[in-house]
C-alpha cells in the first residue's frame, strides 16, 4: 500500500481530478472546459486550478474557441498521452504487485 | 486488500471503457465508407446521372473519407497507447495501408475488369469491384494484425466480398448492384461485431 501512496503522491496524476480530465480526454482529443466541469462534478475554480497544473507539466494545452460563444477548450499533448499510459501502467503495476504479495 | 481489489476493479473498467472507444471509431470508419457507397446508389436512383459524375463523386469521397479515417487513425494511436496496444511504426503502417488502397484500385478498377473476367460488362466490374475491397480491406487488417494487433471485426468486411467474386462473375445482369449489397452486407457485420465488442469491453 505504501508504494501506491507513493506513486499518487508523487506524480501529476496522482490526483483524481487531474487522472479524469486525461482519461476524459484520451478517447476525444479535445474538449470544452463546461463539458469536463459536467462530467468531473466539480467547481469551476477548483477545476481551473488543476487544468493550470496539468498545463504547466506540458500534458494539456489550454486554448480559446468560438462555440456559441468564445469557450475555453483543452487538448492532450502527446507527452499527455505518453505520461498517462505510463502512469496507468505503474498502477497497474503496483496494484499487482500488492495483490500478489497478499496472496 | 479490499481497497486494492476495488482500485484494480476500477482501473480494469478504465481500460475498458477505453477499449470500447477504440473499437466504436473502427465500426464509426466502416459506416462512414458504407454511408458514401450507399449516398451513391440513392443518388443513382433519383437522377440520370452521366458516368462523368463517377470521376467527380469518387475523389471527393476517397478524400471525406480519408480525412475521416486519418482522424479516427490518430485516436487510434492513443487509445493504443493507454491500453497497451501500441500501434508500432505508425508511420510505416499508415504508408502500408495507402499501398494496399492503391494496389486495390489499380487492380480492381484497372487491370482485373480488362482481363476479360465474368460473363458480362457488368460481371467484369462487378468481380473488379469486388476484388478492390477483398485486396484493399485485406491488405490493411494484414497491417494492422503486424503492427497493432489483429482485428477480427474486420474480417467479414474482406471474407464476404472474396466470396462474391465468383458469384458475380456468373451473373448476366445486375451484378454491379448485387456486387454493391454484399459490400453493404459485410460493412454492416463489420459495424456489428465493432460494436458488439464495444460493449463486452465496457461489461468486462
């Protein structure tokens, strides 16, 4: 267990919030700032911040578009796609690797 | 250990969710070639059309869908990533696909129907028709199953018109049409076996 405390506490994407926009995003590419506020339940300030995070680690891209109106808009870098890959991988790691010792 | 248990239950259902979306854009690119073959026989249907209207319609098709398919391709590639079914050399596998599309058209609309094959005019591009798919289709689940893994949806979608070919050689009319619905027919299974294994993916 100490060693899935580590790798959460360690990375980026240790936090929930962050692994569901790159996990959101995965499949699509990009998507609207209002459309991950709706999935992920979460306030816009609060997103915001771990949108900032994520940017700043070289995993997203934050840009403006017009819809309806002008709307923030997110996309995965490639080094976004390669780093949550590895980090589903670790997990999954570590997650055998407890279960196993368990058993 | 309950924990673990029920972290590991979420990742799988993670890699699921993904799997299934991987599979949605495969059955997403076969409707959408399905949907501009069958756009041209409702056209045929409504107007007199001249056989000019081939050598616009065709080129615009080949690039909507191309540019479509480049796109699914793209995503392809990182949901491959994520679920640890990268496709290796991307570069080279998407230049072998172009090369089995050219060598299906080269082949299927030049060479075969001017071999004299089929009993008729219509048989002849039928069996062409025909033969593009299988080799074009074919060709590109052999990329695929090289570099990313094997595709078994894919297969009615090259089987079934192979099979056809020496059905339609046979037929005195009507075999460009009947040559058209069995494409349909396998499209659509291809689209059914994608979704269906859409679905067991999220349900694993």
């Amino acid at each position: 267990m100490e060693a899935l405390r580590e790798l959460s506490r360690n990375h980026t994407l240790g936090n929930p919030v962050r692994l569901g926009v790159m996990l959101y995003l995965l499949p699509r590419g990009r998507v609207l700032f209002r459309d991950l506020l709706e999935v992920l339940e979460v306030t816009p300030g609060n997103l915001d911040s771990h949108l900032k995070a994520l940017e700043k680690a070289g995993y997203i891209e934050i840009y403006k578009v017009i819809a309806d109106r002008p709307r923030t808009a997110v996309r995965i870098t490639e080094k976004g796609v390669k780093e949550t890959a590895e980090y589903l991988k670790s997990l999954r790691k570590v997650l055998d690797g407890i279960q196993s010792s368990s058993e | 250990m309950e924990e673990v248990r029920e972290l590991k239950n979420v990742l799988e259902r993670v890699e699921g969710k993904l799997i299934a979306a991987g599979k949605m854009y495969g059955a997403m690119n076969f409707a959408v070639w399905l949907a501009i073959m069958l756009l041209y026989y409702v056209m045929l249907g409504i107007f007199d059309i001249p056989w000019q209207f081939n050598l616009i319609y065709w080129p615009a098709a080949f690039i909507v869908a191309t540019s479509f398919t480049g796109r699914v391709w793209e995503r392809l590639k990182r949901l491959g990533k994520a679920v640890d079914r990268e496709i290796e050399g991307s570069k080279i596998s998407g230049i072998l696909i172009m090369a089995s599309w050219i060598t299906g058209i080269i082949l299927g609309w030049g060479i075969i129907p001017r071999m004299g094959v089929g009993v008729s005019e219509g048989a002849a591009l039928a069996v062409g028709f025909l033969s593009f798919i299988t080799l074009s289709i074919f060709g590109m689940w052999l990329v695929f199953a090289r570099y990313s893994g094997v595709e078994r949806e894919i297969i009615p979608s090259f089987l079934i018109p192979a099979m056809g070919i020496p059905i339609a050689w046979n037929m005195e009319t009507g075999a460009m049409v009947w040559a058209g619905f069995t494409v349909a027919l396998s499209f659509t299974l291809t689209i059914l076996w994608y979704l269906h294994s859409a679905f067991k993916a999220i349900e694993r």
